[in-house]
C-alpha cells in the first residue's frame, strides 16, 4: 500500500504526527490540522487566521487558541469534505477515484485525500504531512488497491 495504509500513523523522518483541533476561546469554528505538537497546530491555525479571517501578530492570539490532541494522524486525518469530493469526480468523468487512492504525479507518489473548488484534487505526497492541489490530468497514473495502474494521464 505504500507509504500510507489505511490506517497507517503518519511519521515524518521517524517522528510521529498527530492530529490536532485548535480554535479561539468564545468560538465554535474549530480547525483541525496535521502537526509534530500542540504548538506547530497552533501556529498553523494562526497562519490560517492570517488569510483575511482574522489578521493580529501572534503575540495577541497565542493567549486565547484552545488545542485538543485528537490522537495520531493517519491518512484519514486530511480527507476533505465528501461531497466537494464526489462533486468533483463526476465533474471531471473520473468514477474510479476515491479518496485514500494512490496516485503519481509528474513523479512523486502520493494519496488522494479531497478536493478543492478548482475541480483539483488534494494530495498527500510520500514523506510530508501537509496537502498540495494537483490537476487531475496533469503528468498523472492512478494506482488500484494491488499497484497496478487503472489510468495513466502522462504524454507519451
């Protein structure tokens, strides 16, 4: 299955990543992420933050960011939302892609975990935790559940 299972942990050079939900104090918008600790978790929420939600240093928001360690990360920890995801297969004529699938682009081997409202898919590269959006098409082989390629999108 590669370098993610079903229900693999993620480790990232040996270290074990877990997932987090972090939130402000007094809001019910919660956020969750892949990080190494409770701090990196809430950095990057503040990095989110930083995108026109809410945009103040760090200094400021630090004292009232509330983080909850769900437990360790697996693949399943990045899976988006189910229906944007079906949304964009029929969109793209692609039935046979499910989240959790592997694929390889221009390359790099990888795990299918959402997409994104620019009919792209959220991909998981070998070796990091974090997500990248990747064309369907673009330099792109689909893996079945035994490695053998399903479809292959690459020039020839």
């Amino acid at each position: 299955m590669g370098v993610w299972g079903e229900q693999e942990s993620c480790e990232m050079r040996g270290e074990i990543m877990f997932e987090f939900e972090v939130r402000v104090d007094g809001w019910d918008f919660g956020y969750r992420c892949v990080a190494k600790t409770a701090g990196k978790a809430k950095y990057a929420y503040y990095q989110f933050l930083q995108d026109g939600i809410w945009e103040t240093t760090f200094a400021e928001i630090m004292p009232r960011l509330l983080v909850k360690k769900i437990g360790r990360a697996t693949i399943q920890s990045f899976f988006g939302n189910p229906e944007t995801f079906a949304s964009v297969r029929e969109q793209r004529n692609m039935p046979f892609v499910h989240q959790g699938m592997r694929l390889e682009v221009d390359g790099k081997m990888g795990t299918v975990v959402g997409a994104n409202s620019s009919s792209n898919w959220s991909v998981v590269f070998d070796g990091t935790y974090h997500e990248e959006y990747c064309h369907p098409w673009w330099k792109t082989r689909y893996f079945d559940a035994d490695g053998n390629v399903i479809a292959d999108y690459r020039e020839v």
